[in-house]
C-alpha cells in the first residue's frame, strides 16, 4: 500500500466510526449509519481497498477504540447481537468495489450495493439468531426486517452519491 492508499482508507475508517455515533437504539441491534459508510467505502475504494478499510475499521473495534454504535469498541462486540453484521462490513465492501469496478451503469452499481447489503444481513442474521438461542424468525424480525427499507435508501444514496463524486474526482 502506498501512503494515499493509507489516506484514504484512515479516512474511510474514520468516517464509519462517525457514522456509527448516530445511532437510534431499536433493541439488540441499534440503527445506524454504518451501512451507508460501509456501502460508500466500497464504492469509491474498490474492492482491495474498501475491504482492507473495512478490516482496519473491525480491528481498530474489537481491539477497544470507541469507533461502533453509542461510542463503545472492544471484542466482546464481536460476539454480541451485532457482532454478525460487523464481520459482515469488510465482505460488503469488497462485494460492492467489485460491482463497481466491472461496470459504469448505475443499474449494476445498485445491484451490488444491494447484494452487499443481502451479505450483511445474512451474517448479522445468523448471528443474531445464535445470540437469540437459536431463535431465526426472532433474529429475522428484530434485526432484518425493521432496517429493510432505510438501509435499501441507503444503498440508493450512497450510489448516487459515489457516482457524483467519481464524477468531480475522478482519480478516487
């Protein structure tokens, strides 16, 4: 990696941890901005970049800095009811760089924000369902179904708004 490498990604962790600092709390599993951060870090850095942001970001979590919901961090996190949808961010990221990066239209871009956001919900899921004791449809209703429709705008918003800024900043 090189230092604008560095930059970026330093500044794409820092901008999830502010997203995860507005937070609404709605049970085990607070709403946040994350999702948007983590869909936008993938969109503007790519696939390699936007997943080793994403790790640094988990990592610089678990290992204590305040950077996930309601200013915590630590490992137990990882753990907890969210720690699914955590592990998940690094995959979304990547998931959504390479749908960004194998074509210009819109329509693929929404796509893979959409289908990172399907792996997000797929791990937070499971893991919610363990930390219920098993209970699927429980963890299905509590932490899936309820952010559904804001986390489908947020893909949408960070979309348009990555496709504006690679349109000023083309070098990105």
């Amino acid at each position: 990696m090189n230092s604008r490498e560095v930059a970026l990604s330093a500044l794409f962790v820092a901008f999830t941890a502010a997203s995860s600092w507005v937070s609404i709390p709605l049970g085990p599993v607070p709403f946040t901005l994350q999702v948007f951060a983590v869909l936008l870090t993938g969109l503007l850095l790519g696939s390699r970049l936007g997943f080793i942001a994403m790790c640094a970001y988990v990592f610089a979590g678990s290992v204590g800095f305040p950077v996930f919901a309601n200013f915590t961090g630590g490992f137990a996190h990882l753990y907890g009811p969210t720690g699914g949808y955590l592990l998940a961010f690094p995959i979304a990221a990547l998931v959504t760089g390479l749908f960004a990066e194998r074509s210009e239209k819109i329509s693929i871009w929404v796509f893979g924000a959409l289908v990172a956001l399907g792996v997000i919900y797929l791990l937070g899921w499971l893991r919610l369902a363990l930390y219920f004791g098993g209970s699927f449809k429980k963890a299905l209703f509590i932490g899936v179904v309820p952010f559904m429709p804001l986390d489908v705008a947020k893909a949408i918003l960070a979309v348009g708004i990555a496709r504006a800024v690679k349109k000023t900043l083309p070098r990105l």
